[in-house]
C-alpha cells in the first residue's frame, strides 16, 4: 500500500489538481495522502475556475488549492510519482534520477497514455482531460491499494 501519491504536471493548476480531486475522492483507505506539484508551476495560483467546474460538474469537491513548484524533498518523500507526459517524465528524473522506480505516467495502463493540457483550452478540453484522468485514476486504484506498480 502507498501512503503517499505525489501527482505532477505543468503549471499545477489544471491536471494534476484535477487527479489529486479525483483520487482523494476514489481513495477508500483514508491514510493516503495525495498532493501535487507543477514542473513549472504557476506559484501560488489558484486551480483553474474550468477545472473547478468541471470536477463540480462530476460531483468532485474542487480543493482548496495553490500551486507549488516541484522540488526534489517532494519527490524523496512520495512513494509513487504519476505525471501526464513523456517530457515531465525527463524533468523529474534529470532534477531526481533515483526516483526512477517509483515515477510513471498516469496513463501507464492506457497504452502509456499523455494527459492533454486543457490549459487556455475551451470548456470541452477540461471534460476530456476529466474523461482521461478519471479513467486513470481507476486503473490505478488497485495497484494503490495493492501496493503492486509493475
């Protein structure tokens, strides 16, 4: 079992708020802790007001969230580390190469699946990337729960 989730996209406001909403919900044991954090993050902001609507849409409670830059501490600290794309995989592994056993992409088990960014995208971008992230979210479930990534 992990206790600690650490979800990373780009500017921590769109993606990885939108997962951190979904798996904090889905979570059954309540010992998970889950956060996220951006590669280049938008320091301080707020999520995104589609991403809150769209998770409200959903019946997700939108956190109360600010972003926060990546940091090497976080990386060290998470027992798994789930990121949309290919390229924020390189960036955490150039900024923490140790961490490479427990880093993947949240779509791993659709085909090694990139999130879309909805960022500065239209309302429907966010109910996609809602549609990716939910189902992700749900395969990664058992392995949580489990304890098994591989």
């Amino acid at each position: 079992m992990f206790n600690n989730l650490l979800v990373i996209c780009v500017g921590n406001i769109c993606r990885s708020p939108m997962a951190e909403a979904i798996f904090r919900q889905r979570l059954t044991a309540s010992d998970v802790q889950v956060s996220s954090a951006g590669i280049h993050a938008m320091l301080a902001s707020p999520m995104d007001p589609l991403a809150q609507e769209v998770l409200k849409t959903h019946q997700i409670a939108p956190l109360r969230h600010r972003a926060r830059q990546v940091e090497r501490g976080m990386l060290h600290e998470a027992e798994l580390i789930l990121l949309m794309e290919h390229t924020q995989l390189h960036s955490v592994l150039n900024l923490a190469p140790e961490v490479r056993g427990k880093t993947f992409l949240m779509g791993k088990w659709q085909h090694e699946m990139e999130i879309a960014d909805p960022y500065r995208q239209p309302k429907l971008a966010f109910e996609q990337t809602y549609e990716h992230l939910s189902r992700c979210v749900d395969d990664w479930l058992p392995y949580l729960q489990s304890g098994v990534t591989r």
